[in-house]
C-alpha cells in the first residue's frame, strides 16, 4: 500500500502511547501503541496518525486508502481556488487593427469567465502620446463590449505612456419569468375603464309551426 510520507500509519506509528479515536469518531482516550493496533485491525482498517504534534499523538481508526484519496481531493481543489483570481493583463497598441482587437477582446472574456480580473492597458509610444485620446476611445470601446462578463472599477487612468482600465468578472443574473401582471394575463379591467368584457348571447332557436296551421301570411310591400 501506498502511504503519504507526511502521514505515519499502522506499524509506522514510533509513539509508545497514542490518543485514540475510533472510526465513528469516538474519542476512546490513551491508549498503548500495540492495543490501538490491534482494535484497528480488529476492524479491518488501519491506524493513521493525525495529530503527530499532540502529546500524545492523536490517532484514528480509518480507511487509510480513503484517508488520502479524500486529502488528495481537498488538495486539487485548493489548487483550483488558488489559480482563480488571478490577476490578467492584456495590452493594446493605440493603432491596434480591429481583427487583433477582437482577438484581445475574446482573451480578456475567457479570463473573465474564469473568475479572473483583466486589466485593459493601452500603451503610447513616441508621437502616439499625442493623442491618447484615442486611448480611452480604444478601453471604452472594450469596457462596453465586455459589460456582460466584466464591470469596469472606475474609469481609465493614465500612469505615463500607460491608460490602463480594471474590469471585474460578474456574475450572470438568472433570468425571472415573466408575471401574469407582465405578460396581461390573467388581468381584470381597472373600475372605471371603458373596456368590458364582451358577453356570448344564446341564440334562441325559432318554435316550428303547429301541424295543419297556416304560415303567418306577410304583407306586400308597399308600392
């Protein structure tokens, strides 16, 4: 079997008297070394040191292979959180052509989504400086862009030959269904409105005349 160096279990375990902790979690107290072995493999499990620093050193019955698949998860995921909020910086050039500038704006999205800050910097050199204006054309044109995924912290700010602009990643919001009130179904008509709900009058059918009678004789009309 495989054991984490960091982590001494079964035999390795050097303390002539451990604190034992069953696998149900039951704190049992001090027990000797060679005893709380015997109740781990009574168990069918192992004895894992996890409290070396303790005096005396705090063990637990448990599944040892368990134990590390578990700290092995915990540490993968601890890397994942780690890697997000990154910091991400793209850079433009004042003159940048708009098929690279909407290369750099798809960069910038996919930072975004991943949860991490994107700072938008364009940089001037040598007779660019003059007109930074276009500069903050250039960011103001991506902070619209990007307003979905990233919401700009403040306005652009100009550091040197630097116009720079931080967007945050944001959270998408879950979209509502629509109301009745919204949507008119299901509303009454306000008091007082002229609109009123139209009525369905029955048709009455006509009696058949009577066998042998005569139909009602119309008169001519006038000439």
């Amino acid at each position: 079997m495989y054991h984490d160096k960091k982590v001494r279990v079964n035999r390795n375990i050097t303390a002539p008297q451990v604190r034992l902790i069953t696998s149900d979690g039951t704190m049992v107290g001090i027990k000797l070394i060679q005893e709380a072995g015997s109740m781990a493999r009574a168990a069918g499990l192992d004895l894992v040191e996890i409290s070396p620093a303790a005096n005396p050193p705090v063990c637990k019955i448990m599944d040892f292979s368990k134990y590390l698949y578990e700290k092995d998860k915990q540490e993968r995921e601890n890397r994942k959180k780690q890697k997000a909020g990154v910091l991400k910086e793209i850079r433009l050039n004042p003159r940048i052509a708009s098929n690279d500038l909407n290369t750099k704006i798809r960069h910038a999205e996919a930072f975004l989504k991943e949860q991490n800050k994107v700072r938008i910097t364009v940089i001037f050199r040598g007779r660019e400086n003059q007109h930074r204006n276009l500069g903050e054309q250039i960011l103001t044109a991506v902070k619209e862009t990007l307003s979905q995924v990233g919401a700009a912290e403040g306005r652009p700010q100009l550091m040197g030959n630097r116009m720079s602009i931080m967007l945050s990643p944001v959270t998408a919001k879950p979209v509502k269904p629509a109301s009745a009130s919204a949507t008119g179904v299901g509303m009454k008509p306000a008091q007082g409105s002229s609109v009123t709900a139209a009525k369905t009058v029955p048709v009455q059918p006509k009696p058949a005349p009577a066998p042998g009678s005569q139909p009602p004789q119309v008169p001519p009309a006038a000439k």
